[in-house]
C-alpha cells in the first residue's frame, strides 16, 4: 500500500479506492474529523490483509460498529482498528485468536462481577485492592472479620468472580469445554481449590459445584489455579470462586486473614493459555477497555514459539537467558509503541508470555532493550535506559526467585556526578560476580566524558555506588568464559563513527574484580568491583583491528574463550553521513577475527546479504558464536529471501553452512540471532523476524520474535 494521507472526514476522502470497511474501521480509530494519519504508521501485517483478506475487514468494520457507543472504550489502545489489527496478524501468520470470555478482568475502572463468600460461620468483606493482583494489575481482596468453620466437604470461603445474576460476566455455551483459571494469594498458609457453579437462564445452579484439586500454598504467595469443565446441559453461564479446600493444609478463614484474586480467564478448548488482557501486544478489547471479555493472537505454527509485537535490533546486547528444569527461556525486547519488556518462552508448554518492565511516551526505539539476570538464588533484577532521553537509569527488582511477576516498581537511579557530568545514558548490561550479591551494572553515557560507565551494588540492586567510566569508547560486549569465572570484553567505536573505527579487548577475573590484558597478561586496573576505579585506555586493550572509512565493521560476539571475535566487515562510504547507493549495498560479509597466539587471523564466512532498515546505520541480520568458537548462527539475505543458519568450522580454519534453520516469509526479514548466554547451549535458537523497518528512522519498526528447537 502506498504511502498516503487518509482523511477521517468523508468530505476530505484522500483516498477512493480504500474498501468502505477499512476506511470505517481507520475513522472510528484514529483520530476526530479531520485529523490525519499516514498509513506508513500501520504495520504491514496490517497494511497486506486488510487489503487482501474482505473476511478480515468485514470483522473489524463490525467490531468498530458494535463497540462504537462504548463511551470508556479507548479506540487508541484497545478499539476497532486493533481488532482488525490484530486479526489481520492470526490471519497472516496462521496463529491462534484466543478469547477470554471474562469481563473486567483487570478492576481498574469497578469491582463489578467480584463478589466473597465468607464460609460457614464467618463474616467477611470484599472490595478492589490497587495493584495486588498478579503482575501489579487491581486485584479483589476479602478480608474476614469473623472467622470461619473448617472447610467442608463442598467447601464455601473465599473470592469469586461471575455473578448468578449476570449472564455477561461469565457466559458459556451447554456442551461446549473450557478451561478456567484465577491467580490467588491467601495470607495465610492454605489449601485452595477453583470452584465452579453453573447456572440457568433462570439464574439457578445447575448440578453440583466442580472442584478443582486442592493446592497446598504458603502465605503470600501467588498460584494460579485452573480447572478443564465441560458446561452441563441447561447452563448459560457460570461462577468460579478461589475457597480454602478440605484435605490436608485447608484450615479456617481466620479474623484478619485476606484472600486476593485476580485475572480471571475463560477459554474455549482444554488449553491452558498464559494470561492475557486486551492491553497487551496482539491482544484487543472485544468492547470497552478493561470491561469487556478480551483476544489475543498466539503464534507459531511454523515449529517455533513466538511472541508478537516485539524487536530487539544489533545495537544492543540481548541477554537471552534459560533455566533449563524449568524449560524457561527468557528475551528481552521492545514493542513498536515502546514498551520495554521480556518474553518468557515456555519450551514445555510451547507457549510464550510477555512480561512489560516500562512504557514512556515516545518511548518507541530500538536501541531500548532490558538488561536482566535470573539466577537460581535470587530473586530476577532489570535495569533499562531511553536512549539518550534521561539521565538517569532505571531499576526494578523481584521478590521470588526465576519469576519476573514478582518485579516490583521502577526506582530511579541517577548516575551523574560531579566527577562524571552524565547528561544522557543509553542501553544497559548487568553482570553478577559470582555467588555474591555484587552486580555491575553498565551503560553507555554522554557528557564531558562519553564512554561506558559501571555502577556497582553490593546488595543485589538496592543500594547503588557513584560510577565510574570503565572505558571512552562507544560500544561494548562482552561474554562469559565456560566456567563463568571470567568476562570476555570486547569494546568499539560508535558503529557510525567517521573517522578510524577501533576494536579493542580486555578480561575482567570476576572472582578478584582483575582487569587484564588478555595477551600480555599485564594489569590493566585492579578491580573492576571498586567504584574508583579509572578509565582504562584505549592504548594498553588488546587490539583487534582498527579500519577507515569506506571501510567499517558490526561488533557481534566474542567466543566463550576471548580469542575470537564475530564481526561484520563492509565498504559504504554511507556510513553515518545518510542513505548509501547501490553499489553500497551488500558489501558485508560475516567475518571471524582468531587470536592464534600471535597474531590476528581474519576467517571468512558468507555475505550478509543486503542491509535493511535504518541505513544511517547500515542494518544487518546479526550473528552469534554457538557453544565455542567453532559454531556460529547467522541470518543473511540471498535473493530477497531471509535464513537463520548454522556454520561451523573445520580443522583447517574452512567455514560452512551446515544447517538452514529457519526461511522467513517473503517480505520479512531476520533479525540478531541469539542463544542463551549462560548455557551456551545450541539446542535452541531465538531471533526476530521484522515485518516493517524504516530506512530513515530507528523509531519505526514492527516485529516478531521467535524461539526455535533444533532437532
């Protein structure tokens, strides 16, 4: 679709050969008559089946029509053209379009449809709680003022959503399975089960309530419970209520004890889907915003897990991190308004759950990505920047070990200094020494002094020290030794720089804060862990290479054992100085820089292919060092056409393509393959597939990303 003004007002129609639906659907979205918007602004996904696929627009022609007199409905975030948006991307990438037939799931705007149940003998009372339920959405609280009998057999206590008056909240088909749940957390250890009851038509049960089984769960924790029920005949809708459960661990609802639920969620199928909103990336409203039952477009039919909405690009450094007991993967990234966030990917389950860590008005960026560790005795820890838009940096910190829903608030942390006058930071890594609770985190600055800067906590993100600037240069990577006792770094100049582009290296000993020359062995600074500590220079790093315009280079990776580096060489004169020609184009090649002891030995692999998105920058594909340094994934373009792929090395230092991992659909592209940074393990694979990349901006993009399972 060309790039083109579409008015909102019939008598200024820009553009008459848009179907009447979809001009419907952009009237009631956008903007008042009159105002303007230019379709570059709609995601392709959109933009190809909207224009291609009638059943598509017709749906969210209807879905604007029937929502149209919802007053609270938020047109921008949650309405009518969403709806067709996001249909649009079920139907382009063959996904699954869930709806949660739960209404006012989230409580923000009443409690309607909550209501408690104190059990036999007890008193109790029920009211919105702000920010308690799961991942800080409002929750409903009972709270008992009288205590209650023990649990029965057909146990009564607790909280419940889904009136027997209101067929709405809760409505269901006879015949039909879904799959409920509800988050809970009691104050007290306690037995909990779902219960459900339905009803008729006439607003009276039908049968005898369902229990799901009970779930022993200690106080002030949060569990999700749920239950697969087929709905009887005669039954129109239904209730599902969190109760304390006879068995062992169900005791009485003590005076003062509370019970806080939240997110309750109706399915059709036996599928336990992850919790969804209608506010969250290839999710809608059905009608108003946070009152009505809600969809989402779940992904991956082409064998691999996918998250909607969401890019990470090579300039940063994305952490992908997993614990393998768990099958949990975790990747941070950003949405295309600029919702900063992680997706945990579930390679049991094969479902994918995005985690939203910060959202700032004009926050769409793709330098913005997270930084985080999950580790197996600590609770998780982020931190995040804006991209040259603050001073500060931002911290959130957990409260349950491996589980991001227990991040508590944004705190704020300022960096700058009178020995450091920091007036803008950018991108974030952290790295943990290790068995202790002292974390580094570091950040790219500018102000009298441009670098890299480190501040350290020395008890695990709550306290923070002055930093200090570790290095002058403008880019930085680094990556683990195979036993975790060493920091492999690499640092560069700013990617576009216009003059002489330098790559340097150094180790860091994390056990002793050592930070040495890896070739001479010679002592650098003493501890990195020591807030005053200096600058290192440039001139006592390890060299790797320095090139000249046309001449530049992608710093990618750096192998477990620091003595390659993974880069890409290219010619363009175009580099930070605007748009580059045609003979710019598809000059970059992979390229593997060995350390053999004495010298630097450059080892070819293949074309990049052409660059895409934001050329300024000369965008590319990526590519990541596998177990060792003798395995790569890349992506690359051959003919208009996209692949993840595996190369490996011979003994001879010969690189070949062994596998072809993955072919992105015509029109998209791959974007910075990754594995995870802890394990190195190779068995799975995550990377972006970007649908939209803008040549003149980093700020407008759409993506998915996606986890594949080699066999």
């Amino acid at each position: 679709m060309a790039k083109k003004l579409i008015s909102f007002d019939d008598s200024k129609t820009g553009d008459a050969a848009l179907p009447e639906p979809v001009k419907e659907v952009l009237r009631a979205t956008y903007a008042p008559a009159g105002d303007y918007a230019e379709t570059s602004a709609i995601a392709p996904a959109v933009e190809s089946a909207l224009a291609n696929n009638q059943t598509v627009v017709d749906a969210a022609a209807t879905a604007a029509e029937s929502a149209a007199g919802t007053a609270v409905n938020n047109a921008a975030s949650s309405g009518q053209f969403k709806a067709g948006y996001v249909a649009a991307i079920s139907a382009a990438q063959r996904a699954t379009l869930v709806e949660n037939l739960a209404q006012n799931v989230t409580l923000s705007i009443n409690a309607n449809g909550y209501s408690s149940n104190a059990g036999t003998g007890g008193a109790a009372t029920g009211a919105k709680a702000s920010g308690a339920g799961h991942g800080g959405v409002d929750g409903y609280r009972v709270t008992w003022t009288t205590a209650s009998a023990a649990p029965e057999t057909s146990p009564q206590g607790g909280a419940q959503y889904g009136r027997n008056t209101v067929t709405s909240d809760a409505a269901v088909t006879a015949g039909v399975t879904y799959t409920l749940s509800m988050w809970a957390k009691s104050s007290i250890d306690q037995r909990l089960a779902l219960r459900v009851v339905f009803y008729d038509a006439a607003n009276a049960a039908v049968g005898s309530p369902v229990y799901s089984t009970g779930r022993i769960v200690p106080a002030n924790t949060e569990v999700r419970l749920y239950n697969t029920v087929t709905v009887p005949a005669g039954a129109t809708h239904l209730g599902m209520r969190v109760v304390h459960a006879n068995g062992v661990g169900g005791v009485a609802w003590p005076v003062g004890a509370t019970l806080t639920v939240s997110l309750p969620q109706i399915t059709q199928g036996s599928t336990l889907w992850p919790e969804f909103t209608g506010s969250e990336p290839d999710a809608y409203w059905v009608g108003g915003k946070d009152i009505s039952s809600s969809r989402k477009a779940f992904t991956g039919a082409d064998g691999t897990i996918t998250q909607g909405d969401v890019i990470n690009s090579w300039w940063c450094l994305p952490r992908t991190l997993e614990d393998t007991t768990r099958g949990k993967f975790w990747q941070g990234g950003i949405t295309r308004k600029g919702t900063q966030g992680i997706t945990e990917f579930d390679t049991l389950t094969g479902m994918a759950k995005w985690h939203p860590i910060a959202g700032r008005d004009g926050g769409q960026d793709d330098h913005n990505v997270p930084a985080f560790l999950i580790e197996s005795d600590k609770p998780p820890l982020v931190a995040y920047s804006w991209h040259n838009r603050t001073e500060t940096m931002a911290i959130r910190r957990g409260t349950v070990t491996g589980e991001l829903s227990s991040l508590g608030p944004e705190e704020i942390l300022t960096v700058t200094s009178e020995a450091y006058p920091i007036t803008q930071t950018s991108y974030a890594q952290l790295l943990r020494r290790p068995g202790t609770d002292t974390v580094a985190l570091m950040y790219r600055a500018q102000g009298t002094f441009a670098g890299w800067y480190t501040s350290i906590s020395t008890d695990w993100g709550v306290t923070w020290q002055a930093p200090y600037r570790l290095t002058a240069l403008g880019y930085q990577h680094f990556t683990l030794s195979a036993d975790g006792t060493v920091a492999h770094f690499v640092a560069a100049d700013h990617p576009t720089n216009t003059a002489t582009l330098r790559t340097r290296r150094f180790d860091v000993t994390l056990t002793t804060g050592a930070i040495t020359n890896p070739v001479t062995g010679a002592t650098l600074k003493p501890n990195f862990w020591d807030p005053a500590t200096t600058t290192i220079a440039e001139s006592i790093m390890h060299a790797v290479n320095d090139l000249t315009k046309p001449s530049a280079t992608r710093l990618f990776d750096v192998s477990p054992d620091g003595t390659r580096i993974l880069q890409m060489k290219f010619q363009t004169s175009a580099v930070g100085s605007g748009t580059p020609s045609e003979s710019d184009l598809s000059t970059g090649v992979y390229v593997v820089n060995r350390w053999d002891g004495a010298a630097w030995v450059e080892e070819t692999l293949c074309s990049a292919g052409r660059p895409f998105g934001y050329y300024f920058a000369f965008y590319t594909a990526g590519a990541v060092f596998g177990v060792d340094g003798s395995t790569v994934f890349l992506g690359r373009e051959i003919g208009g056409l996209w692949t993840v792929e595996r190369w490996t090395r011979d003994g001879s230092g010969v690189w070949s393509q062994t596998d072809v991992l993955h072919r992105a659909p015509a029109g998209r592209s791959i974007g910075r393959p990754q594995i995870p940074v802890n394990t190195r393990s190779e068995s799975r694979v995550t990377f972006g597939e970007y649908t939209t990349y803008a040549t003149d901006s980093f700020e407008n993009y759409y993506g998915i990303q996606k986890l594949l399972t080699r066999p």
